[in-house]
C-alpha cells in the first residue's frame, strides 16, 4: 500500500470545496465534520461567485474563504485567470482531495491534469445518463422511471470520468423538474458524506492508479450503489 493510502488511514482528510452557490452539501459536510463524524478537515473553500450563500456558510465554521469572482475592472474573470488564482491556493492549503460541489465553472485539462490532489464531482444524474445541465428537466421529458445523483472522479472530459458512488429513486408520475431537484438533492445529502467517508477511510480508491488497481477486485464493481428514502 502507498505512504499517501497509509497516511489517508491515519490522519483526518485534508479537503478543499469549489463551490457557486447555497452550499447546501457543503453544509452537510461542515455539519458531519462538526459532529465527529467524519474524519475530514475541510481546509478551505473556493467560490468563483461573491454572492454564494456558500460562503457565508464556510465563515460561519470558521473556514478560510477564497472568494475568486471577478477582475479589478468587474469583469468575469477569465476560467485561465480563476485557475491561476485557485491553484496558487490550493497549493497553500495543500488538500488530499478536492470536492466539486455545486461548482458551476467547467475546469480546463491542464487546470485537472496538473491538480495538486485528486478531484471529484457531485453530479445530478445517474452518470454516464444526462451529463451537463438541465437534468432533472431532461430526465422528465424523456420519461425516465429512474433518476439520481453520481459522484464521479474529475477528468478533462466534461462528466465522463470513473464513477464511485450514486444514489438512486424512483420517478413518480407528479414529478416535476422542480420537486425532482428536491428530491435528488436529499439523496445527494447522504450520498455525500458517506462517499467522502469511504475515501477518507481508504474504502474507495483516490487515485486514478488505485482505481484499476488489482486490490479492488474482491469488491463490488463501481459504482457503489445506494437505494435511499427521497
Ligand atoms: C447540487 O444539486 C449538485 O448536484 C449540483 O449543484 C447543486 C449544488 O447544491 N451540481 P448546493 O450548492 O450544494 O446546495
């Protein structure tokens, strides 16, 4: 086993958040750490928005706050410009893993391919189904009976990369777009933190090595799969 796999073992999970908005996981996060009962540090979150809630969650719990949204002139920053600035941060708070959670900028392969630590993503649909935008709206239209969340391991390709964890329902006829977000998004407030306790214990693979490694083929083949009350 690795020194990096051993010392995930032994010590609390160093991780850094990306956030753009409520912050509604990050919270559970926050909460669950708060309580004990994750053996995570949250080390830092970055928002590519001023006006996340998120962020006024992480002041609140203390956590440093990087807040990358715009130029000096008010502009958009530029995705090149938000990576320089976030990896100049990350490199501070030097994280074992970086959690993309309600992140709303897509990432370039050289900021992935260089990243500091591994990178995963909470995705609203049961990848590799309805990648992108729109989900619960698309999952409707076509009238799909399943739907849910994935959490996915960050490459360049856009929601394409392994899939680790998801959380599954049932679509019921009254569904709409809107209460298919609700429901989805408490499937995502368990699937979480138990996908983030299983890497912090060493249960799932972080890397990308580890993820074809011969030692996972006792286990069940990814995704893990869990059936919740939504
Ligand atoms: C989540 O529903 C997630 O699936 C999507 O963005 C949303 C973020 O929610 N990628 P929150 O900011 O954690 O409340």
């Amino acid at each position: 086993m690795s020194d990096s796999h051993t010392k995930i073992h032994n010590k609390p999970l160093r991780v850094a958040v990306l956030v753009s908005g409520n912050g509604s996981n990050l919270q559970v996060l926050i909460d669950a750490m708060q309580a004990g009962a994750l053996p995570i540090e949250i080390v830092g979150v970055i928002s590519n928005r001023d006006d996340a809630f998120a962020i006024t969650r992480a002041q609140r719990a203390d956590i440093p706050v990087a807040v990358l949204s715009h130029t000096d002139s008010g502009k958009r920053m530029t995705i090149k410009t938000f990576e320089r600035h976030a990896s100049t941060q990350l490199d501070e708070w030097q994280p074992d893993l970086i959690l993309l959670a309600g992140f709303m900028r897509v990432l370039s392969a050289d900021f992935i391919n260089s990243s500091i630590a591994p990178m995963i993503n909470l995705h609203p649909s049961l990848l590799p189904v309805y990648k992108g935008l729109d989900t619960h709206q698309r999952v409707i239209q076509a009238g799909e009976r399943q739907h849910g969340c994935s959490i996915h391991v960050v490459t360049a390709d856009l929601d394409a990369g392994a899939v680790l964890t998801q959380a599954l329902l049932e679509v019921l006829q009254k569904d709409t777009a809107n209460s298919l977000q609700t429901r989805v998004q408490k499937l995502e407030h368990q699937l979480l933190p138990w996908t983030i306790l299983l890497l912090a214990k060493g249960v799932l693979p972080l890397h990308n090595e580890q993820l074809s490694n011969q030692q996972y083929t006792c286990m069940p083949t990814l995704p893990w799969k869990l059936y919740l009350n939504s």
